[in-house]
C-alpha cells in the first residue's frame, strides 16, 4: 500500500493541530515526506485546505502551508469524466464522490485515508483512518 489518497481531513487535522487526530495526521505525512509512501490529493482537497485555512490566516501565509504541502504530495487529475463518475457512483456526499472517482481513474491509488470512513462505504478502494492505516502499514514493514 504506496499510493494513498489523503483526505481533507487528515490534512486539516494536521494544520489544527486537532488532538489527538494530528499526531496520526503528522505520522502519515512524514512517510509522504521521506517517500515511504506517496500521497495525492485532490484540486478539491486543495481548494477546501486553502478555504478553511484562509479562515485563520492571511492569504500569503496560507499559499506558502499550501506550498509545502504540495512538495510532498502529488496532485490527481480531475476531468469531466471523473465528475461524471462521482455523479453516478451512488455516494450520498458529492465531494468524497469527486476524491473517490479521480483515485479509481488515476488507477493506482490503494487507498484512502480519512477519518470520515463511512462515507467511502461504496468505495471500492481500502478505506483506512489515519491510526488504521499507520497499524497496518508497521505490520507490513515487519
């Protein structure tokens, strides 16, 4: 499981500092950032992280989080027929729809980590928390 699709939630929690989900947040962008795993994320996911961020802080200081954020994770497509997935798939929340389609089209995605694990209930992909996917990926290296 290299290839992971990290959620709005797991980013935010990282950046608020929201306890105790950010300590598993920072656990898993640290693989990103060592290159033990790779990470993707969204235009959506991007545009949500700089709208909530934008909430606390100045534009420049929220572009220069969104910089560095993006030097460890890579960003998937989204095109029309990603969203005309996500219309289809049968998802009750049309934003995770989006996350969900882009990784299915993309085609190398494992996983999603998010805390929101039941809304990706219809996803086909594995669905893991943060603290889940640390678990599982620690028993793999052993």
């Amino acid at each position: 499981m290299n290839n992971l699709l990290i959620d709005t939630d797991v980013i935010l929690d990282f950046f608020f500092d929201r306890m105790p989900h950010s300590e598993y947040a920072a656990m898993v962008l640290s693989l990103c950032e060592q290159n033990e795993i790779n990470g993707f994320v969204t235009p959506v996911i991007c545009c949500n992280v700089y709208y909530l961020l934008r909430q606390t802080a100045p534009h420049a200081k929220v572009i220069g989080k969104m910089r560095q954020l993006l030097s460890i994770l890579d960003i998937l497509p989204m095109e029309r027929n990603v969203v005309m997935q996500a219309i289809d798939s049968g998802f009750g929340d049309f934003e995770d729809a989006l996350q969900n389609s882009s990784a299915l089209e993309y085609g190398k995605i494992d996983a999603v980590i998010t805390r929101n694990v039941k809304d990706y209930r219809k996803s086909s992909l594995g669905v893991f928390t943060p603290e889940h996917f640390l678990k599982v990926f620690e028993a793999q290296r052993k």
